[in-house]
C-alpha cells in the first residue's frame, strides 16, 4: 500500500506562502493601528488649539469697540473686556461730576466694580503698530472713567426719571468725559486683557487695578506680562509656534464695507517630540475674528 504525504519541496512553499500571508496581514494591521494612532495625535494637536482658539474669539467678539491693539511684532493682542452697556440719561461732559443718571443694565453676579467708558473712539487709526491707543490713557478728561463704586448697586431712583439709575465713581472722584456719544451709549468695563505667545506658550493676562499690568497708553510687551503670576497669568496652549513671515497677531481696523478683524494665526507642534525638532508634524491654525464697532 502507498503512503501519502508532503514531500519537502511542498513544505517550504507552504511555509514560503503562509511567511508572506503573515506579512501582508501583519504589514496591514500595522498601518491601520499607525493610521489610528496618527488621526488620535492630529485630533489631540487640532483640539488643544481649538479650545484655546475659541476662547480667545469668544473674549474677542465681547472687547470694548476701538479697544484692540497689536503689538510690532505681533506676539501680544491686548483688548478691553466689555461687560456690560447702556444708554444715559447725560454725563458729564461740560464740567467734571462724580456721577451720572443711567438706564438700568444688568451684570454678571460675579463682577462687582468696573470702570465706564464712552464713545471709545481710537484717533491713532494710521498707526500700523496700534500701540499707543488713547482709550487706554486715565486722567480726569479721559474716555474711561475712574473706578465706579463697589458693588455697583443699580437700585431704580425716584428721580430723575422712573426707571433711572445713579452710576458713581468710586470715593467720590470727578469725572468729566471728552464727548458725548451720539446715541447716548457708554460701556461698563473691565481691566485689559492681553493674549501673548511667550516663547513657544501661548498665555492670557488679566489686568488688575492698581496692579503692574493696567490702563496704560502704551502696550505691554510680552516680556513684561510674562512676569506676573497667577491668577493674572493662565496658561492656554503649549508647543505653539508663530509662522515664518508671519505674525500670531494681526488686526485690521474698520473700514465702510466691513467691522474689524483680528486673525489669529500659529502653529501647533506636536507636544511628544521636542519643538525645536522642525521635522515634526505640526498644524496651522488660521482664524479671523470679526469685532463690533459701534461706539
């Protein structure tokens, strides 16, 4: 009787064919967990500067019109916070006073004094750095008022009309305003707010009254924010990188056919490997922000 069996010939392409199977099915689960592994990173790069990004627009979109300025180089974006506005009875614009009737406004539990701002309008609109913004300057005939009382208590008047409110400055302090705003409009507001890319740190700074970041007619640099501390410096991205031949920052003023626009403008590096690897892979994140103009 014939025994059957494989001869050895058999037996190696056998092995051959089932080696090249395994690689194949090896070779596919290996780019398909790389191809995972790579949209994971990419979404963990796109995410981390999305929620910084929105934050920043969302901060943006809410600034005090004119208010926003640029830095020369464009590290640092520096704005003023509006909080909340109304529309006044009269201020004092003829002669200094140390309060005004108003429209009552509603704020944010949370926020407790503030300054008022009216017709904030910006005279240094031909200058390409927009450093030395006049909204940001405080003196006794300035757009911005002295500090109002605390708590701002917004209890309607019995006069001088039903309805009306008395906003006054804090200690009794005289305030006489430049100009009426043609619509009666003015702007409770916060201290400066600043948005800095420190060497590959994207960061916010909050300004404080009576503190070493303020009101001040010339901006900040970077290099000078960075020395606060917290709670005036938040950490809002890492590994953020500004593009050759172009800036983090940039502003365009107004014009008749459209608002403002601020465009924020970077590079997210991977945050695994070293950013001054330039071989790494890296995602551009480009965003214009419109901003309201209405004084």
């Amino acid at each position: 009787m014939r025994q059957k069996g494989f001869t050895l010939v058999e037996l190696i392409i056998v092995i051959t064919l089932l080696g090249i199977i395994s690689l194949v099915t090896v070779g596919f689960i290996s780019s398909s967990m790389q191809g995972y592994a790579d949209l994971k990173r990419r979404d963990q790069l796109s995410a981390s500067a999305r929620v910084a990004v929105e934050r920043m627009a969302r901060e943006v979109r809410n600034a005090l019109p004119n208010s926003i300025r640029v830095v020369g180089s464009g590290t640092c974006l520096e704005f003023i916070p509006a909080v909340a506005a109304s529309r006044y009875f009269s201020v004092p614009t003829a002669s200094a006073a140390t309060s005004f009737e108003s429209v009552a406004y509603a704020l944010e539990p949370e926020f407790t004094s503030g300054r008022v701002a009216v017709y904030p309008i910006d005279s240094n609109v031909s200058d390409e750095a927009h450093t030395d913004n006049p909204i940001y300057k405080l003196d006794g005939n300035s757009i911005v008022s002295p500090m109002l009382a605390s708590g701002l208590t917004l209890a309607p008047n019995p006069t001088p009309a039903s309805g009306a409110v008395t906003v006054s400055f804090l200690g009794g302090t005289s305030h006489q305003f430049p100009t009426d705003s043609p619509s009666n409009r003015y702007f409770i507001i916060d201290e400066p707010v600043s948005f800095c890319l420190v060497g590959t740190d994207l960061y916010r700074f909050q300004g404080e009254n009576g503190s070493s970041y303020t009101f001040s007619v010339t901006q900040p640099s970077a290099a000078t924010l960075n020395t606060l501390s917290e709670p005036n410096k938040a950490l809002l991205a890492s590994d953020v990188v500004s593009p050759t031949g172009s800036q983090p920052f940039r502003y365009a003023e107004a014009t008749l056919q459209r608002n403002a626009i601020v465009l924020f403008d970077m590079f997210v590096q991977d945050q695994i490997l070293s950013v001054s690897d330039t071989t790494q892979e890296d995602i551009r994140i480009q965003f214009e922000v419109q901003v309201r103009n209405v004084p």
